[in-house]
C-alpha cells in the first residue's frame, strides 16, 4: 500500500525543518535513480550526512560536504590518531535539489560501490566510512545515531511503498493486456469452440486459468 508522505515532528525546530524541507527532494531523487537502475543510497542516509556535514544548516554552500573545485573551507580531518583543522576546496551547488542530484552523481562512482550495495542502513553507514566518505573514525557511528533519533528511515519505507505501487500497476497493466489479447483470439475462433479445449490450448500459449476466465467475461 502506497504510504503517504511522512513529516517528521521531532519538537526540535532546527531538526523537523531541515528535515521535512529536505526529504521531499531526497526522497525525489532516490526513486528517479531507482528506477533508472543507477547506484544509490537510502533516503534516510542521505539525510543523515547533509545534517551532518552541514551542521543541520539547510541554506550551507556545500551541503554534503564534497570536495572540488568551488569555495575554501575550514575543515577538520583525522590524520595520523589526531584531528587536524586545515582548509580545503568544496563543491558549491545553487540550491538544495542540485546538491541532492550532485551527491546521487558521487555515488555513482566505483569507490563507493561496497556502500551502495549495501543491505540496510547500517551497512551503509559503515561502508560509507570505510569507501573514504570520510576521516572521522566515529562518522558510521553519528549517522546511524543521527538516523535512529528522528526516525529517518520513515523515508526508506515511504519510498518503497512507491516503487512496489508502480510495480503493482505495471504488472495490472501488463495483465490487463494479455487478457485483452486473449478475449480477442477467443472471439476470433483461434482455440474453436468446446470450452474444455479452449481452456487447455489456452494453457498450451502460456496463459493462467485466471486468465482464461476473465478473457471469457470480456
């Protein structure tokens, strides 16, 4: 059954707004590539890390935090058992939707592959970590309290409501057409006429009894 879409209402002001102005578009994004076969990575992930990089600031320059070619930063690294403030280049994307699009395109890269494959959240988390999203040895370990909190993976669940709905459609549509066909080549005399003939050279084409049966009532 198709869910509707969650809002979250955590009573932290900072938190429900960055979260129900940002998982509109996240949840967008993560269908779009869903069904074009891309990499991806869960909704509930996703906004874990842009309330982590960007400090729960929905307006941030770089959002995901990804390095490139557009505006100097400071930073903290862990090098070397220490952290470490430095500088370094970040990507700066003009609004919420194309940091969104910009972070799925990232993800589409092979050294991120052991965490877009993962099989849940936690996984995913982890993997992230370990592909060199990033330095903190304890970053897994705040996405996934970050997720857990304000029950994030609300979106995960509202997301595949979506795409089984369109599956169930598409396989309706799909019958639907074979049925259709099927009355057509009943009417046309392809199976002739005795009822217990028809029904087993039905059979024979591959069609379902059910089939059969609704193509009769046509």
């Amino acid at each position: 059954m198709r869910m509707d879409f969650p809002i979250i209402n955590t009573g932290r002001e900072h938190v429900d707004r960055f979260v129900n102005e940002i998982s509109p578009i996240v949840c967008n994004e993560y269908i779009k590539r869903m069904r074009h076969g891309e990499c991806v990575i869960y909704p509930s992930t996703c906004i874990a890390q842009a309330a982590l990089e960007s400090g729960w600031n929905i307006n941030a320059t770089s959002l995901f935090g990804i390095k490139g070619e557009g505006f100097v930063s400071d930073t903290t690294e862990y090098i070397n058992g220490e952290y470490v403030n430095l500088k370094d280049s970040f990507k700066c994307y003009p609004n919420i939707a194309s940091a969104v699009s910009g972070y799925y395109d990232l993800m589409q890269n092979e050294r991120y592959k052991s965490a877009t494959s993962a099989v849940d959240y936690i996984e995913e988390c982890k993997e992230l970590y370990n592909d060199g999203y990033a330095t903190d040895p304890t970053y897994s370990e705040k996405l996934i309290n970050i997720t857990d909190k304000n029950d994030l993976t609300i979106f995960n669940s509202y997301c595949l409501s979506i795409l089984r709905s369109n599956e169930e459609t598409t396989e309706e549509t799909d019958n639907s057409g074979r049925i259709e066909e099927l009355a057509d080549k009943l009417v046309n005399g392809d199976y002739g006429n005795g009822r217990e003939t028809r029904a087993e050279r039905t059979a024979q084409d591959g069609y379902t009894l059910e089939e059969y049966e609704a193509a009769q009532n046509i």
